[in-house]
C-alpha cells in the first residue's frame, strides 16, 4: 500500500478509527524509489521491524540504524521517514500504525492511566528493540505474532490484536522512566514547523512554476535558511525536494492510459518531456516509457 500524505505531511492513514484502530503494512518500500519512504508524521503510534536489511530510520533529525530482527517502536505526532541501505531485494519491513484508543477509550481509565503518560512524553520520540538484547526478546515476540495476526486475519484475530498490543504498551509504560532520552530544543521544533509548512506549499503548488523564494516566503523565512531547513532534515536542497515529488506524482499519473508523456510531464510541473525523462530515469532507473508499456 502507497504511503499517501495529506497538505500537513499526515499520512493518511485507512484504518477505521472507532471499530478497529490499527492498519498493517508490508512491502511498501520497493514501491518506493530508492527504496525510501518520504517524512511524513500522523498522530498514531508506529512500529515498524528491519527482516533482511539495514535500515535508516529517520526519527525528526535523528538516524537510527536498524539491522535485520531490529523494531522501532514512534510515538505519535513526530516527523519521520525510512530508507533502506544495505541488502539486494527491497526489505518487506513490516510494521503496524494504531491508535491508543485500541487499548481503550479516551475517556477510560487504561488509556487515562497508561497510554496518555506515553503520548505525552516529549522526550521519547522512539523506542528501538534490538534483536541481540536479550531483555527486548519478549517485545519482539509479541511485535512479530501482531503482524502474524494482522496478515492473517483470523476469526477472532481483533481480540488477539489487541491482547498483544496491549502488552507491548504496558512494557512501555512500565519501563518509560528506563528508556533513553531525546530532548527536541525550541529551535528544532520549530524548523519541524517551517519544513511542515513548506512541504504543504509544494504539495499544494508542485504543477505550477515554483522558485526557491517561494518556498521560503511559505514559511516566511531567507531562502538560505529554508536551505539549511532541507538539508538537515532531508539531506537535499528544496528544489530537489521540490523535483522528487513532482516526478512521484508522475509516477503515480503514469498508470493512466489516457495520458500522454507530455500531458503528464506539464500536470506535474515540467516544461520539457526531455528533462521530466531524464529526471525520471536518474531516480527511478528507468524511462517513464517503461511504466507506461506496464500498464497497458
């Protein structure tokens, strides 16, 4: 399933959020070019595990390298992404979004007591469980038979979903005060916010001509700052930020047979066939041609 964003970079997430809040995903990444996911932040937690390679887990401005076994558990409302950098075959990378509201209502006691406390924690944006720590052994079982559960779907499979999510969260809870720490500074909570805003002004303006002052002005800072802001958080200038996500929108517009190369390449913001191709094919490795043979 397609990581879809909205204008305020939350994934849209398809899970029904009053019968059964919690949606499994697998094998999003080769899907994906280079096989990563872009920034994107939802109010749900996340769990996600590495199976077969290295991969980088973008946590706000930190990097966490997950090797094969390894899960990560992102708390709700923070920014993050994944790429993978090591293995030869797109890891499946499992993992689950869901609500605290699973465990209980809001208005309940068990959420109240035991899910707001982890919410609410600032200073735990992640939790990492390493596959050769012997005290994350439990977890990681119970991680694993959840998305066995979730694949499967079995008659009775909500009620055990929810037995182990549980567990998972109250070994949380119970050892909050033991896990490491990460302080997010004023000044980093606010590039979150100028990129946010910035991000949401080229979904919303990416088949129109737009110049790197027009990025900044969303955000209302210098385009050097706006730079430095990219940068940081995704290692590029806006303007590449800008081009990657014109061409995933081709992409997704390239399964449409009644549009031509041409009419894509200007719907998504692009003068030339010749420079959409070519930029296509630097990140995708090869022609937009190919995708459309695909699909006929």
């Amino acid at each position: 399933m397609p990581i879809i964003l909205d204008r305020q970079l939350r994934e849209q997430i398809p899970h029904n959020a009053t019968e059964f809040p919690i949606t499994y995903f697998h094998d999003e990444l080769e899907a994906l070019p280079g096989w990563a996911g872009p920034l994107h932040w939802h109010p749900d937690f996340e769990i996600a595990t590495s199976k077969t390679g290295v991969l980088d887990y973008q946590v706000g401005q930190q990097h966490i390298m997950l090797e094969a076994g390894d899960s990560v558990f992102v708390n709700g409302n923070i920014l993050h992404g994944i790429t993978q950098v090591s293995g030869d075959i797109p890891d499946p990378m499992p993992n689950i979004v869901f609500s605290g509201t699973l465990i209980g209502p809001q208005t309940s006691t068990i959420y109240q007591k035991f899910v707001q406390p982890i919410i609410q924690c600032d200073t735990l944006p992640f939790v990492v469980f390493r596959h050769d720590d012997e005290k994350c052994q439990k977890i990681l079982e119970l991680i694993d038979d959840t998305y066995s559960l979730m694949s499967n779907m079995d008659h009775t499979y909500e009620m055990a979903v929810q037995r182990k999510v549980s567990l998972i969260l109250e070994y949380i809870y119970a050892n909050l005060e033991s896990f490491p720490r990460s302080e997010f500074s004023r000044i980093q909570i606010n590039n979150q916010i100028r990129l946010q805003k910035m991000l949401s002004f080229i979904y919303d303006h990416y088949s129109e001509q737009v110049t790197l002052d027009d990025i900044a002005r969303a955000a209302d800072i210098s385009r050097s700052e706006a730079g430095r802001c990219f940068n940081t958080y995704m290692g590029c200038s806006p303007v590449d930020a800008l081009i990657r996500y014109r061409l995933q929108t081709a992409h997704e517009l390239l399964g449409e047979k009644n549009k031509s190369l041409q009419e894509i390449s200007f719907a998504c913001g692009f003068n030339s066939v010749n420079y959409f191709s070519r930029q296509f094919k630097k990140i995708y490795g090869y022609p937009p041609g190919f995708v459309k043979e695909l699909g006929k």
